[in-house]
C-alpha cells in the first residue's frame, strides 16, 4: 500500500497578528514544514482584514495544503483564552492526533 502525504494549514486568526503552521501527513508520522505571523497591526479594520487574505493566499500558492483547519476568533480585552477554550482545544487537539474524531 501507497501512503499519500498531504499538508495541513492551521490558523490562528487575529486582527492584528495571524498565525499559521503547516505539517506534512506521510502514513502516521507528521512533519514540520512552515510557521509564522502575519502582522497587519497598521490601518483600519477593512485594510487588515485585506492584509490577512493576501498572506493566507500567499501560503495557499506556495504550498498547496490538501486541508485547513482555523481556530475559532473571540474577542479579549485584558483576558487571555478561558480555561473551558484551552481544554477544548486540548481534548480536540488529542483526538486528532490520536487518530480519533473530534466531538463538539
């Protein structure tokens, strides 16, 4: 049997400063292939969100990702990630690198 790699897109969406990594999928081993920011902190609302669709679509182009995964965006102020969020996204996290299927 033929094991198929594919790579993965993960975002982590912000106003200001989106993260992104990607890994490569051989059989069950996973790779690094890229991460980073993209830092739009300059301009109104309407020119970031601009900025984020030019550098997701930069990353897109370069290395054709066969799946994408977002993080779902919340609004802080002075607060970090809420204690029930990171355990979701823990428990998410595992399942899938445990080979099972999310529940939500």
């Amino acid at each position: 049997m033929v094991e198929v790699q594919h790579c993965i897109l993960g975002i982590d969406p912000g106003s200001r400063l989106t993260g992104y990594g990607l890994i490569a999928i051989n059989g069950r081993k996973a790779s690094y292939v890229a991460s980073g920011c993209i830092n739009t902190e300059d301009g109104d609302l309407p020119s970031r969100l601009g900025m984020i669709y030019q550098g997701v679509t930069q990353i897109i182009e370069q290395y054709s990702p066969s799946e994408m995964a977002i993080i779902e965006g919340f609004m802080a102020k002075k607060r970090g990630l809420c204690a029930e969020t990171r355990a979701g996204a823990r428990r998410c996290h595992s399942r899938r690198c445990y080979g099972q299927s999310p529940r939500f």
